[in-house]
C-alpha cells in the first residue's frame, strides 16, 4: 500500500516536472545550393515559432545561428512549426521538431530584379582584394654607449657579523655597489658588456645578471678590496613604430565571400574593378558598402571572420 502510494507520488512529480522543463530548438539559416561550398549562413532572418496556441520568435544572427525557447509551461513532446522569413529568400515552413533537435534551414534566393528587367546588365565586381594594416615594432640601432663608473670599498677591513657585505670567503668587509643607467625613451641596451679597467678587480665580482627593464640597465658589483673602476659598453637600440600594409584574397563562393583579418589589422578596405574601374571601398566600423550586405564575427582568438553577400544587380566574377 505504502509503496503504490510512493509510486504514484513520485509519477506526479515526474510528470509535473517534465512539464514545467523549458523546450529550446536551435538550427542555423542557409542559403539553399547544389554546391556545397555556396551553402553560406543567412543573416537577420526572422524566425517564427509556434505549437497550438503558444508561439516564440528571434532572428539569425551573422553565423545563421538561431535558437528559440518555449515558457516553461507548455509540454515537452508536442511538436513544433517552424517559420523562416527574409526579404532576399523565398518563405520556407518546416514542422515536426521536438525539443532538442537541431534545424537546417536551407532558404531559396529570389529572383533578382535585375534579372528580369531587358537590357540591365548586373554590375560586375573582379580581382576583388582586401588590404589592411598591422602595427609592427622594429628596433634601430642609434649607436652605442660607454659609461664608466666606480665600485667603492676600503680594503683590508675585516668583516663584522653585522655587517651587510662580506668578501666570498667571510672574511674582508665589502660593498656592494649598484648603477642604472639610462639609454632613453623607446630605447634600450643590446649586447651590454661589463669590465674592470682600474684598481684591485681580482677582488671584486658581479653580482648576479645585468637586468634590463625597459629602458633601463642595472648592475650589482661586490668590491671588498679598494676603489675599483669599471666599464659598461652597449649598443643603444631604438624601437620604431611602423604600419606594415597586407593584401589578401578573399574566398568567394556564389554571390557572398569569405575572409579573416587578425586581430591587430586596422583600417581594412575592400578594393575592386567594378565593370572596369578601379574603386576603393572603406569597411569601416559599420560594415557598410553600396554593393553589398557584409557582416564579421569575432573569434576566441580575437581574429574577426568577415561575409559579404552581394545585392541584387551585382555580381562577382
């Protein structure tokens, strides 16, 4: 008796639990061709979705990807209609998704206007190329440096136990003299070399590596003899700042083509022959150029993935 009561229980909540789950279909919007290649994703396509009574909409984005979710109260099991509407493509309907499925919506392009007027002839855009820039380091060398400088001590002192420096044999008392030197704004030492040109040097030592930050040098020398004197050389190198231009050919399948930019490209163009012409054409922030409809993802690495679907009237060759 217990147990059928228990069983019962736990088929309502089931039940009720299954019908409260949320039912979310995703799919992705393509251009409907033969050619697999020219299969491109259909941006801003509108998306209706109902089953009876309850209805969800959204639109495809750059990647033709769309995902549409029911309230929470409608059944999981009840099949859904699907609605595709964009104004370049022909309307399409499918049916029978359920929660879950994964959609391919493949979307017939109308007949272009200037395909059924006499006498109008597309325009046609050729040697289509994309030219960006990149900022690129490149290090100058201005010259080089010598500076001189003295490593302090007075010898035969013998070292106390408080005393901060002693020789590597604990025995004299030293000092440990540090330098920076400076090579300048946007500039920085290469090959540094240190040497002892003067006073007791067997008895002095450098302590650890010349460490460059920046445009700074620093070293550590220990002396536990006399005043030494040392020598620093280098050469000074300048980091100039340049805008190195890149061209590239784009992928072009159909009526839309296909490119990636890195992610530190600036200033990017679009340049063809249009029916004979030589036109630059300026990307921009909005993407927006009078031949076609173009759109750009960015990816994990930062890189941006551009499409651009021609208009009617235009068309690649």
């Amino acid at each position: 008796m217990v147990l059928g009561l228990l069983a019962a229980t736990a088929l309502v909540f089931f039940t009720r639990w299954q019908s409260a789950r949320s039912v979310e279909i995703s799919g992705v919007v393509l251009r409907n061709d033969d050619d697999l290649k020219k299969q491109v994703p259909v941006a801003n396509a509108a998306i209706f979705a109902s089953a009876g009574q309850l209805s969800a909409s959204t639109q495809s984005d750059a990647n033709g990807f769309f995902q549409v979710k029911f309230a929470s109260t409608w059944r999981v099991r009840r099949p859904v209609r699907l609605v595709f509407r964009h104004l370049e493509y022909e309307p399409l309907e499918m049916t029978g998704f359920t929660n879950g499925q994964i959609c391919v919506a493949r979307l017939t392009p109308r007949a272009h206007l200037a395909e059924t007027v006499l006498g109008n002839r597309p325009t046609v855009l050729s040697n289509v190329r994309v030219r960006y820039s990149v900022k690129s380091t490149n290090p100058v060398n201005i010259g080089s440096a010598a500076h001189v400088f003295e490593a302090y001590n007075k010898g035969n002192i013998p070292c106390a136990a408080d005393s901060l420096h002693c020789s590597p044999d604990s025995k004299w008392q030293a000092t440990l003299n540090q330098q920076v030197f400076d090579a300048g704004p946007n500039n920085e030492f290469r090959n540094a070399r240190l040497s002892c040109i003067a006073g007791p040097c067997p008895f002095t030592q450098l302590q650890g590596d010349m460490v460059q930050s920046g445009h700074e040098l620093k070293i550590a020398v220990l002396n536990w003899s006399d005043t030494a004197t040392f020598l620093l050389e280098a050469e000074v190198m300048h980091t100039q700042m340049n805008n190195i231009v890149r061209l590239m050919y784009p992928v072009i399948f159909g009526t839309a083509m296909n490119f990636t930019l890195p992610a530190e490209s600036e200033g990017a163009t679009v340049e063809a022959e249009v029916n004979g012409s030589e036109i630059v054409f300026p990307l921009g922030p909005r993407l927006l150029v009078s031949w076609g409809t173009c759109s750009a993802t960015q990816g994990a690495d930062n890189t941006r993935q551009f499409r651009c679907e021609l208009k009617p009237g235009y068309e690649f060759r």
